[in-house]
C-alpha cells in the first residue's frame, strides 16, 4: 500500500470511531461526520488504487460499472435487430463488455469472445463505435477480441444431398463429353483451384449435375480439411434474399467467401435478378482473387445466358468453359448396357440397339425408360422382348419432336421457302436466304436438345450469336405478323408427323 494509502486509512479509522460515538448519542450521525466519511472513504480507495478515479471503474479495471452493463444490455438488443437472429446467436451473443485496464479515462470498451474471422473484427468495431456513441458520447474506441473461433474455423462440408451413385466411376465417357469429364476429374484430384472458374455446359439430362456431383464427393473424401459449398443457383438467391430480411447480410457473405470449394449448379436461374447477380459476382471475384476452386453448371454458355451482365458472363467465361455434347449412338449404347449389368438384369443386345437409336438424346430419359423395363422384367418375371420393349415405352418412343434432327429442319424449310438446301449453309446474306435459314436456327434450337453452339455449327459454322440474333428476330416477327406465326405452326407439325 502507498504511503497516501496508509494515512488515509489511518483518517479512515478515526472518522469511523467519531461517528460510532455520534451514533451512540444520536439516531444518526451528523451531517458534517458522514460527509467527512465519505471523503475519507474516497482518499483510502484512491490511495489503494491512485487511478480508480472513472466511475465506471472498479478493482482490475476489467469490470464495466451497472452502468456500463445497462448501455450493453440495451446495445445487445440493436444487435440482434440489426445483424438478424442467426448472426446474433451464432457470432455476437458470447460477448462479453469489459474496460481498457491501461485507459485510466474510461473511454475504450473492450468486448471479449467475438465468434467472427478476424477480417470482420474491424468491420463490427467500425459498426459498434456509432451505436455506443449514441448511448454515451464519452466512448471514443471500441475494441473486439476473438474468443473461440473454433466455431467459425472448422472446416466443414455443406452441399446439396450428394447421391452416391453420383461418382466418377460411373459416368460413361464418350467424345461428346470426354473433355467435360477430363476437366471436372482433373479440378477434383488438384488440392489446389485449378481452370478456375470451371464452367460446365449441356442440355438438360446430360451429365452437368453428375460431375458436379462428383467433384464434391471427391474433395470431401481426399480433402476433408477443405470446406466445400454445393448449391443450385436458386438456393443461392433464396439464401441471399432471407439474410436480407434478417440483416445478417454479412454471415452470408461469411458463409460464402470462406469456402474452399463452391459449386454453384443452373447458373442461368439467377439471369434478370440483378442484385442476386451482383453479390454472386463479387462473391466469385473474392473466391477467385484467394486461389479457391469456384465450379459454375448451366445449359448454356456464360455467352449464351440471356440477361446475364456481361461482367459476369466474361468473368464466368474466363476459366475453362467445357460443353457436355448430345450424345451419340455409341455412347447411349454404353449407357445402357452398363445401366443393365449393374440392375443385375438381361436385356438382349437387340433391344439395346433399338432404344440406342430410338429413345431421346437425354441421358436422365434413357435411364428413365431403362428403369421401367428393369423393374417390369423384375415384377412380372418375363423375358424382355423387342415387342415388349415398344409397348411399355410407347409413350417415350411417340415422341417425335425430340427424334427432329437439324439436317431434316434445314430441308423441310427450304422447301417451304423453295430455296436450295445448301443455302442453309453458305454465306449469302441475300434476305430471301437469310429469313429462312433464321427461321431454320429457331426451329432447331426449339425442335431439338442441340446448344447453340451446335446448331450454329450445322449452319456452315457460324457462331452461336448468329443463332441468338436468329432467334431474336423470328420471336419479333412472330409479335408483328400472323403470318409468320402460321408459318412457323405449319413447320413444326409438317417436322413432327
């Protein structure tokens, strides 16, 4: 104790034997006595403790006064309005207020067992400081210390529920689709972003979600230390819009630019919504910038998406673009035998062959319509047979909009039009070649499951803008006239009797 702390408490014990006596001869202690005590109170507790002289302070300098606990308490209730319930819950409720033990003035808080990443201590001190300021214009810092971040920092895996039978080895590789599938194995096996972003493309039931799939799997089972994110791009937006309503826009974004892997499936949903495209785009230019993987599917090019912004096609289209073509007899054929030999079932090569060149180009089709013969062989326990074959998929098989190929499109029109086949593919740009060969394009990409990029190349091999363009133009003419809305009619069911 300090010498100021000795004599005061040498006071102290004569103040409290002067007023034992007043109170013996009176109900109280006079006025003088208790103010005298009180001073005498003051110079003992300053003499232990010189610098305890802030209200707010008591002994240790870390416990805030009932104040200061009050202005908390009222502060902890904007929190929660501001930052919404499950930010609150998860990352501000364990804190703790406390005082600046070297800040003899009071006005640094210190706020103990933050559940954040330490990029967001600064950005809640910045957010904090105001708030207090407004409950007491003394506070001039705020000061955030990380408690247990294990919360935060343990990798995890959150993903759409990844079906098993989803896997690399199980997808069947053919030219249509061999480069897709080279590009997604080599993304998955590499620890490190690879081809960055991957961006897979293909018409719907070929295989975009089976890779993506299995680019997931594989990392959560070679790479368990890394954090993986596998949504649809609906989920993405839906995600996005409820941080929103509960202010906690910035767990969202925690959430997302802290994974090491994010596959984002049906990319195209989130063309025309602006601000879900905004915050995916300076979500993947984060994760990019930091050297994490970032895995995009579509059914259609990044330049094919209508009302997708071009910042966010090019950035989209500046990794390793990979299509994952129709495809062919040979793979289809494949396909179905492996489909067969894994049921455990006989299917003769007959009827292989026959649903080879007759059922749908989707891949999600013919595992379908391979289904229903495995499970009527199963039940009914009789032989399968071509005959058999065309009566239990004859609803799948009488689909002739889906067996219209493009050369058959390019010859029904130019017929109509009476024009030479093979001006569908030359250049000349004459208007009495150039409306048919649109009106060919348009047909095409609404008679078939070929990309844009296909069909443009069956057109003398004009790029897929061409097609667009084409598109576009019959849509506009179909609005403005009749006539080519009948003729358009006429063509289709001409293409599909």
């Amino acid at each position: 104790m300090s010498r100021n702390g000795v004599l005061a408490e040498d006071q102290l014990h004569k103040h409290l034997s002067e007023a034992k006596v007043n109170s013996d001869c009176h109900e109280s202690a006079s006025r003088p006595a208790r103010e005298s005590l009180v001073g005498t109170l003051g110079q003992y507790l300053g003499g232990l403790n010189p610098g305890m002289s802030h209200p707010d302070m008591v002994e240790g300098q870390s416990e805030p006064s009932p104040m200061r606990q009050q202005q908390w308490a009222r502060l902890m209730a904007k929190l929660r309005s501001i930052f919404g319930e499950d930010y609150f819950q998860h990352h501000l409720a364990p804190l703790r207020v406390g005082l600046d033990e070297n800040d003899s003035s009071g006005s640094t808080i210190v706020l103990h067992g933050a559940i954040v990443s330490a990029a967001q201590v600064t950005q809640l001190e910045k957010r904090l400081l105001p708030l207090w300021q407004s409950e007491d214009s003394a506070v001039a810092t705020i000061r955030v210390l990380t408690g247990d971040t294990s919360v935060a920092n343990v990798p995890t895996t959150h993903h759409q529920r990844l079906d098993a039978k989803f896997c690399f080895e199980k997808f069947i590789t053919s030219e249509p689709n061999e480069f897709a599938y080279a590009a997604a194995r080599r993304v998955a096996e590499s620890p490190e972003a690879l081809y960055n972003p991957l961006f897979l493309f293909g018409c719907v039931g070929l295989g975009k979600t089976h890779l993506m799939t299995a680019i997931a799997r594989y990392r959560q089972q070679h790479f368990p230390q890394q954090r993986v994110l596998y949504l649809t791009a609906e989920s993405f937006m839906r995600r996005f819009v409820q941080s929103i309503k509960r202010r906690d826009v910035m767990q969202f974004k925690d959430d997302f630019r802290q994974v090491d892997v994010l596959l984002i499936d049906d990319i195209h949903f989130i063309a025309n919504k602006t601000s879900t495209q905004d915050e995916f785009f300076h979500t993947l230019n984060d994760l990019i910038e930091q050297g994490h993987q970032v895995v995009v599917a579509s059914d259609r090019s990044p330049h094919e998406i209508a009302d997708l912004e071009s910042r966010v096609s090019s950035r989209l289209g500046a990794g390793l673009v990979a299509e994952i073509g129709t495809p062919d007899m040979a793979l289809r054929t494949c396909f179905l035998e492996a489909q067969a030999n894994r049921a455990r079932v006989g299917i003769p090569p007959e009827v292989i062959d026959f649903l080879a060149a007759h059922l749908p180009l989707s891949i999600r089709e013919i595992e379908g319509a391979m289904n229903r013969l495995i499970a009527h062989q199963d039940l009914i326990q009789r032989p399968m047979t071509l005959e058999m074959c065309r009566r239990i998929l004859r609803d799948v098989l009488h689909q002739p909009r889906l067996r219209v190929s493009i050369d058959a499109i390019q010859r029904v029109v130019a017929a109509y039009y009476r024009i030479k086949p093979e001006d569908m593919t030359s250049s000349h740009r004459a208007r009495q070649v150039a409306r048919p060969r649109q009106v060919a394009m348009y047909l095409s990409k609404h008679l078939t499951s070929r990309s844009l990029p296909e069909i443009g190349r069956q057109f003398g091999g004009r790029d897929h803008t061409t097609v667009m363009h084409a598109m576009k133009k019959i849509t506009v003419l179909c609005a403005e006239s009749e006539e080519w809305v009948e003729d358009i009619r006429r063509l289709t069911q001409e293409l599909q009797q």
